[in-house]
C-alpha cells in the first residue's frame, strides 16, 4: 500500500541531532529502509519536518520504521494512506457500478 511518511523533529531535539550527526543518519536509514519514490524536506509549524511516500509491503514495517524516529529523534511520526490519481478514478468507477 502507497503510503506517505510524515515526520516532524522538535526544534530542540533536531539542533542537537542535528549538530552530533544523529538527524542525517537517522533520515538516511530511513530512507534506505523504505526506498521512497519521493521525499521532502521543509520546516512545519516550527519544526523539521520530512515527507515520504512509499510502498509499505508489511504492517510490521511501522516498527521498523517508527521506532528508530521516536529513540533517537523524539519525532512526531505518521502513516497516511495515500493514492494517486490512477488510484483515485479506479475508486470512484467502483462506487459508481
């Protein structure tokens, strides 16, 4: 299932990782653990935050990919459900039979 990753970093927990190194390696083995089609990087609401879209082939990958985020960043993480338009008009022709 296409899924999009939202992690957002406290600002003081971000300065320090980011100053001993822990933030780029943390986001970098994320990243070659979930093979993102896409990813983003922005500050939201005051905080680093990153976006990426993925394929989540096993619900037991949100451990794996959580809780690396959590020990070591103290992020705010999120799974969303997400579709592209393909997916989207294939939706809407099944409800519409």
């Amino acid at each position: 299932m296409r899924m999009m990753l939202r992690i957002t970093v406290p600002a003081e927990k971000g300065s320090q990782a980011f100053k001993d190194g822990s933030l780029g390696k943390t986001i970098e083995a994320v990243m070659n653990k979930i093979k993102p089609e896409a990813a983003y990087f922005a500050p939201m609401d005051g905080k680093r935050c990153a976006l990426m879209f993925f394929d989540l082939t096993d619900p037991s990958q949100l451990v794996e990919i959580g809780e690396p985020l959590f020990d070591r960043l103290n992020a705010d993480v999120e799974f969303i459900p997400v579709m592209t338009g393909e997916d989207l008009r294939k939706g809407f022709a099944s409800v519409s039979k």
